[in-house]
C-alpha cells in the first residue's frame, strides 16, 4: 500500500502548479491532503481524479485549513471531524475507515501568527494527545498523515538553534512528540527507514529557503505499533514545487486488512 501526504497549501493553487498530474503517475492507493483553502461547491471534476473516492472536510472559514482524502479504494466510512467543535469548524481531520485500518489526514495548527494561536495550538496539542491515547488502545491499524506542525529534533531542521523559541520547534512542542512516541504505541514512520539529516518537507518562501534546502520536517505518517514492522520506504519528493511542502510518500507492506 502506498500512501502520499502533501500540504498543498491551498488544493487549487496546486493544481495549477501540476500536482494532480504528478499524482495519476503515483500509483498510490490513498492520498492526504491538508490545507485545502477551498469549499468543496468551489471545486469541479478536477479534484475529484479518478480513480479515487475523494472526501473533503472544509472549514468553516472560507479560504482556509481544510484537509481532504482520496481512496483508490472506496472506505467503509468517512468520519469528518474529531468530535472537537473548535478543532472541526477548522477543518482538521478526516478518517477513512477500511475494515480494521484507519487512515487520517491532520492538519495540525501553527502558532506562528502570535500569542493567541499559540495557545490555541497547545490547547490542541492537549486535547489530540488524548484523542491518541485512546486510539492507541483501541486495536486498530491508524495511519495519521499531515501537518504536524513540530520538527521534532535537531536534525529536523536546518537552523535548529535559531528556532528554539519559534513555534514549530519550542521546548514544549518538542516534548509532546517525546511523549508521544516514549511508550512506542506511535512511531514517526520516516524514521523507522531513514535517519539521513537534512531531509526536509517544508520550506519558507522568504529568501532562499528552497534553493538553499534551509528546511522544516513536519510533515509526518505517525503509525501505531501494530504496523512498524510493515514500513517498506518512503521518499520526499522536490524535483517540482506545488506548494511550500514536498509530498510525503510512504510504502507498506500489506498493511491494508
């Protein structure tokens, strides 16, 4: 099973950036989009490709969040939303559901733009972690894709030491993946295969950040332990740009039920 997770920071300008002519060549079974910035009445036929089932959770707010996801193979059931109405009405997470695999698509929230949603951010981050924390009980194969939001460490970003106090990489923020993954009921996929440093899914518009690879990785697949043993390969791709992040494709070995 192949799975790809791409922040497309907004679905359409993707689009016109060639994202869904990269994608019929993929060959993936499932597709995570976050950020869609679009209300799926202001989408046509060219976002819903064939051969995918295709499934959008927008936000209420016109022109923001959003996250969608595509499924060669049509789910049991969709769930939009967490349960979480100041999370949901931002257009965070979707869920398909396919016999005992769940795979999501997460947008989780940055905190860049000031104190306020800073403090949103870790309100989330403390809701979600026991949102996780009842899923890893719950005996399910869960694929989490999407904006995490956090580099985890050091060797996930360029210039980590400058970014200390910057949200994405505060102490906080870091040790709530700590926490996350100590009790090894989640694990950050790309890892399991590849510790390469300077291995970057997003990158800042400003200066040359793209062409200098000065990059964030906070892009993830967060898998439950039941499938660590079945992650195959994974792979950023960068040789074309539709958007500030580079999708994220990740191979596993039969974990589809």
């Amino acid at each position: 099973m192949r799975i790809i997770t791409l922040n497309a920071n907004g679905i359409r300008a993707a689009e016109r950036k060639g994202f869904f002519v990269w994608l019929a060549k993929q060959n993936a079974d499932i597709v995570c989009i976050q950020e869609t910035k679009a209300q799926i009445s202001q989408l046509d036929e060219k976002f819903f490709p064939a051969p995918y089932h295709c499934f959008y959770h927008d936000a209420e707010k016109k022109g923001y969040s959003g996250v969608a996801l595509y499924c060669r193979k049509k789910p049991d059931e969709i769930i939009y939303g967490i349960g979480i109405e100041d999370i949901d009405r931002e257009g965070r997470f979707i869920e398909a559901c396919f016999g005992n695999l769940s795979v999501i698509s997460l947008y989780l929230p940055s905190g860049s733009s000031g104190e306020e949603r800073q403090t949103f951010k870790f309100s989330v981050l403390e809701r979600f972690k026991n949102y996780l924390d009842s899923v890893s009980e719950n005996g399910r194969d869960t694929i989490i894709c999407g904006d995490w939001n956090i580099a985890h460490k050091a060797i996930d970003l360029k210039n980590w030491r400058g970014n200390q106090k910057n949200s994405g990489f505060l102490p906080e923020e870091r040790a709530w993946l700590d926490d996350l993954f100590a009790k090894e009921k989640w694990f950050d996929t790309f890892r399991l295969v590849n510790q390469d440093a300077e291995q970057y899914t997003w990158w800042s518009n400003r200066g040359q950040a793209w062409a200098k690879n000065v990059g964030w990785r906070i892009d993830y697949q967060i898998i439950s332990s039941s499938l660590k043993n079945r992650v195959t390969a994974t792979s950023i791709y960068k040789d074309e740009r539709f958007s500030d992040h580079a999708p994220l494709t990740i191979n596993y070995d039969n974990s589809e039920q």
